[in-house]
C-alpha cells in the first residue's frame, strides 16, 4: 500500500491556513497514487495550544476543521491528529486522538493513552487517558494506531501503567502507524529511532512514523518522519527542521543506504535558525535588533540572526562604554561587514556617568561594586528596548546557557528580550557552534573567538575573575542540569567539593533571575523554562 507521509509546519490557532495546507496536500496524495496519508499529533489546532485547549471556541474550530477535511477525504483515507471533545461526564472534557478520515466521514477515534507530564508536556492539566486499545482497519490493513508516547512504553520508557503496544500486538497487526509530536533535542533522534526499530522487530511489520515539525516559542519540533521495513530498516526518511512530503510503498524492499547521522553541533544550528524563523514568521514580525559587544555570544545571535532573517532585517547596537576595548569594537565592526547587516553606534559612559552623579548623594560613603556594572547593562538593555519600540524589531537576547545558570547576567538588561536565541546553549558549546557558523568562510571574527571572554563592565575585567574555566563549569552544570544528579554524586565523581557546592548555590540562587528571563529555543534535554520548573524561594542551598 502506498502511503504519503505529510510533515508539516502548523501555526497554532491558524485554522485558516493549516487547513488549506492539510486538504492540499490530501489532494496532492491522492494524485500521487497514495491510499492513505499521514498527519502529525494534534496537527488539527495546533501542537502545544496550551490552555487554548481551556477555550471552547478553540475546540468548537477544531471539531469543525475536521468535518471540512473529512470532506476532501473522497477516494483516500487520512489519519489525522486532533483534539476530541470527551463525552463522557466523568474525567477530562478532552481527548487527544488519533482520527481516521474517509469518504467524507470519521471512520475511527483512536485515544491517546500514555499522556506525558515531564520536562515540556503537561498533557494531563488537558486530556483524559484512553483505558483501552484495539487495532483499526483501514484500506485492508490491521492497523495498530498509536499517538506519541502510546508507543514508548517499553523497557526505555517505564513510568506508565499498562503497555499499549504488547496490547495491539496481541491482534497480529499488519502496520504499525505512530503520529507523533516530538520535541527536539539534540540527544533524542537516536532514542527515538531506537524504540521505533524495536516496535517493528516485535510486531514483525512495517512502521510509519509522522512527526511534527517547527518551532512554537521556545520549543521546537525537529520533523524527520520514518517509514521503516518489517525488519526496522528505514524505508524513507523525511527533512528535519523543515516540511516534507514523500509517498512510500511500505512493502517495498529498503534501499541499501547507511543512516545519515548530522553532527551534534549541525541540529544544534538547524534548530536555532528553525527557532528564529518560526518566531518572527508566526508573530508576524521582520526586524530584529541586539547588542553587538564584540563578545563571542552576540556574536553568534547576530550571525545566525543573519541566516535566518536575512542580514537586511538585523540592526546590531554597538554600545561601548569607558571599559571597552578597541579591540571589541574592533571584533563587532568586523562581523557587521563579515554578515552585511545595519549597524548604530551609540555609547553610554556620559548616559553611565550620568547615573553615578544622580546617585551619587544616595550612595554616599559606599565604594563603587556590581551595582555601578549593572546600571551599564541596565543602560544598555534601555537603549535597546527604546530601538525596539520605537522601530518595531524584536530584540533578541545574546545570554549563553553556562550564564544564565549561574546567574551571570542583570535584569533588566543583558537579560533583556523578547526571545532567547543560545539560552540552552553552554559557553564550550558556544566556541564549537562558532567555529561550525564559520565552516565555509570567516563570518565571525577569529578574535571574538580565541580571546578570553569579559563582560567589560570594569578595567581589565575577565569571566574567569568570578568563574571556574567554562570546561569545568560546564561539565558539573551538565550534571547538576540534564542529569539531575546531586552534589554528592558529582563531587563522587571526582569534582572538587567546594567548587560544585559554590556551583549548585549559584544555580538554585538565580532561579529568580531566570522566572523573568525571556523564552528560550530549547535544544537539550533539559532547558531552563517550563521543562525545568523549580521554587524561587526555597532553601535548598
């Protein structure tokens, strides 16, 4: 049987264009030969619509998006994902389902069973579980239809209660078909591929997998549908980070081709320039603005701001004070010819000085400290939030992961922005994805690069002044963060005990700091924001 799988990029709420988008690309299958085509979770609406899903006008548009797709659904089948109201009194009022369309008419309502509440999901604050499985039948097939996570309840994944798959293959499915709403990070496509390859070695049948793919704030969807063959050899794999249509024969013999494995740092890049775009592109906004100091991190906001909207739409700040070195400035000027994009040039010591003179009766008999630094940020971050008002850019925030965990950044302005580009990226990350934007040709300066890294708020200021070396920072942060491991167990694994204690008060202390920091394009395993949620006034440390 011949089935198209359609990964596309849906803007949520936008029922107008996403259902033209969904019913053109049921009639391009159907032209193609196609029997059935494949959508992603929740496509119908949006993936995640959050507490839209509280609205009834949202569900009401959703319920009737699925009646005027059904409608196009004439000499094809479609499996589509969607929100269905529950009309049961008991549990939930919704479910999240899997739809079966054909001639006009729902067919099939498969549950969503395993409904996911870690890191970024919170499925169970919207949805009542599904107690039940069974396959469906479509187009001759004994389909086991699954929605995400109904799949990964095997020995990777064992917080459920129940296992939907050992269920469905108790009925000898043909086809095993999973869509699917899956975060990227850039640890998870092996897992991911994994627990596909082992669904089809125990159900001895092909898979079809259909995944979702674009950025919705802070989290993306990194797409890369499969189908594979009854012995979990990829058949066809689709685009990341990008939409893709393919119509695949599922009983066809696999090609003889090795898997393409992107390099940690390549999907990192993809997902940040996928990030941007859809933010600007779903706000409906062009123009970006930053500050350009000259440092590695804004760098890399700018040059990747750059590929991803187009160096005509970027306006970077240079705003040097009495600390700035010729050299950064230097280093800044030389990335705005590198990229081509606008520059301004406005500086602040007279704006500085005029704080310290204000203050100066209020700060009397106290020596100048971090506040004196933080009025140049807070300066800073004024001056370019006045360029986004009054111009209508959105003002993109250059802060690295390895800072905003320790809290190495001021509120109110560093912090400032309306969107986090390298927030989920580490400092030691930061070089390697510097070095791979420069991969053709020299776009950000080699200087910014290799020098040692300050925040130029007082003479001859370095980051090393108030921190361990990024290596080692990173490293326990990675532990403290992605693992979740205690202080006990990484000063076990060989840290020294001081330094991770300093490190892990450091990290709980700056929740506060982080609560009003802007969203930030996820890419690991675990990022600051809804994924990570922790009290802001507890004693832990």
């Amino acid at each position: 049987m011949k089935i198209a799988l359609a990964q596309l990029n849906y803007h949520i709420g936008n029922f107008t264009a996403n259902n033209e988008k969904i019913i053109n690309h049921i009639t391009r299958a159907k032209a193609d030969g196609a029997k059935l085509i494949v959508f992603a979770e929740l496509a119908i609406g949006g993936y995640p619509a959050k507490d839209l899903l509280r609205n009834a006008q949202f569900i009401q548009q959703c319920t009737d998006s699925l009646h005027q797709i059904a409608q196009a659904c004439q000499g094809i089948s479609c499996i589509i994902g969607s929100p269905v109201v529950n009309t049961d009194p008991e549990g939930k009022p919704l479910y999240n389902a899997a739809v079966v369309l054909a001639n006009g008419q729902i067919q099939h309502t498969v549950k969503k069973s395993l409904l996911p509440d870690y890191d970024v999901f919170d499925e169970y604050r919207y949805f009542e579980p599904n107690r039940s499985a069974s396959c469906v039948e479509i187009n001759g097939e004994k389909v086991a239809l699954t929605v995400c996570e109904d799949l990964w309840d095997d020995e990777v994944s064992n917080s459920y209660v129940g296992d939907i798959m050992a269920e469905l293959r108790k009925e000898n499915p043909s086809l095993i078909i999973n869509i699917a709403a899956s975060p990227f990070s850039y640890t998870h496509f092996d897992n991911r591929l994994n627990v596909l390859k082992r669904n089809v070695i125990k159900a001895g049948c092909p898979l079809v997998y259909v995944n979702q793919v674009g950025a919705h704030t802070d989290t993306i969807f990194d797409g890369r549908s499969l189908a594979l063959d009854r012995n979990g050899n990829i058949l066809s794999e689709l685009k990341g980070f990008a939409e893709d249509y393919k119509v695949v024969d599922i009983y066809a013999q696999s090609p003889a081709s090795a898997e393409h494995k992107p390099s940690e740092i390549a999907l990192i890049h993809q997902a940040l320039l996928l990030g941007m775009r859809d933010y600007f592109q779903k706000s409906g906004f062009k123009k970006a603005v930053l500050g350009l100091s000259g440092g590695l991190d804004s760098a890399i906001v700018a040059a990747l701001a750059c590929e991803a909207l187009g160096a005509e739409n970027v306006l970077a700040v240079l705003m040097p004070s009495q600390y700035s070195s010729t050299h950064s400035v230097k280093d800044a000027l030389d990335l705005v010819e590198n990229t081509g994009c606008a520059h301004q040039i406005i500086p602040i010591e007279d704006i500085a000085n005029s704080f310290d003179h204000t203050l100066a009766e209020s700060f009397v008999g106290r020596v100048p400290d971090v506040t004196e630094e933080n009025i140049q940020a807070r300066v800073r971050g004024t001056i370019l939030m006045a360029l986004s008002n009054k111009f209508g850019h959105i003002l993109l925030n250059t802060s690295n992961k390895s800072e905003a965990a320790v809290g190495y950044g001021t509120l109110y302005g560093d912090m400032a922005g309306s969107l986090s580009v390298i927030g989920d990226v580490y400092k030691t990350q930061a070089y390697t994805l510097a070095r791979y934007i420069n991969r053709e040709r020299e776009v950000i300066p080699l200087n910014t690069i290799v020098k040692p890294p300050s925040a130029e708020l007082r003479p001859d200021q370095k980051d090393s002044d108030s921190l361990p070396p990024y290596d080692i920072l990173d490293s326990i942060l990675y532990q403290l963060i992605e693992l979740e491991k205690s202080t006990a167990e990484i000063i076990q694994s060989g840290f020294e005990e001081t330094l991770v204690n300093r490190i892990a008060r450091l990290l709980y202390n700056a929740e506060f700091k982080r609560f009003q920091a802007p969203p930030i394009l996820r890419v690991s395993p675990k990022a600051f924001g809804s994924g990570r949620v922790m009290p802001l006034v507890a004693k832990y440390f």
